[in-house]
C-alpha cells in the first residue's frame, strides 16, 4: 500500500473483503474497509499488544490474531538500545488459510 496514492488506498481498501496483516500501521487502513471486513493481525510471540483488536471491533470488523515464531535475527544496537521489532515471522498457512476462506 505504502506505493499507494491515498486515494488508491482508500479504494483499495474501501472494498476488501479480508485484510491479511503483520501487527504495525498499516492495519489503521481498516478504517476504510467495510463493516465486517475479516482482519487477520500476524503477530510475533514476543510483541503482543493488543490495539488492532479495539480498532477492529469500533469498525465493525471480525478480526483474529494469529501468533508467529521468528528467525533468528542478531540483536542490533543503536545508543545502547535493543532492537527486536524487525524479525521475519514464520506463519503457519494451513492456519492462516482457514480463516481466509
């Protein structure tokens, strides 16, 4: 979507049926898709915060969480901090297949 004019976006998502994914920003474009749209939120083990699920419920939106293990990914570090956002989730399709259908 980010390659997206805002209004393609906006059409783009104004007519999903489901809206496959990883926990971040980008989820915020259900505000545009319709009432009972099906989100599905991929989400690492380790990050389990649970906004999307509050957007998704105001919206009208049937959304589920599907947890995700990771690579191994070396820890960088910037000023002494920890960095563990930036992972490559392992999803489980035969999972994630059954609630896309």
């Amino acid at each position: 979507p980010e390659k997206l004019s805002v209004e393609e976006q906006l059409e783009l998502f104004g007519s999903a049926s489901h809206i496959v994914g990883v926990h971040g920003a980008g989820l915020t474009n259900m505000l545009a898709s319709p009432k009972d749209c099906h989100i599905i939120e991929l989400y690492h083990k380790d990050r389990n915060k649970k906004v999307y699920p509050v957007l998704a419920r105001h919206c009208g939106h049937q959304m589920i969480r599907l947890q995700c293990d990771s690579l191994p990914v070396a820890v960088q570090e910037k000023s002494n901090t920890k960095i563990k956002d930036q992972v490559d989730l392992i999803v489980d399709c035969k999972i994630l297949s059954q609630f896309t259908r």
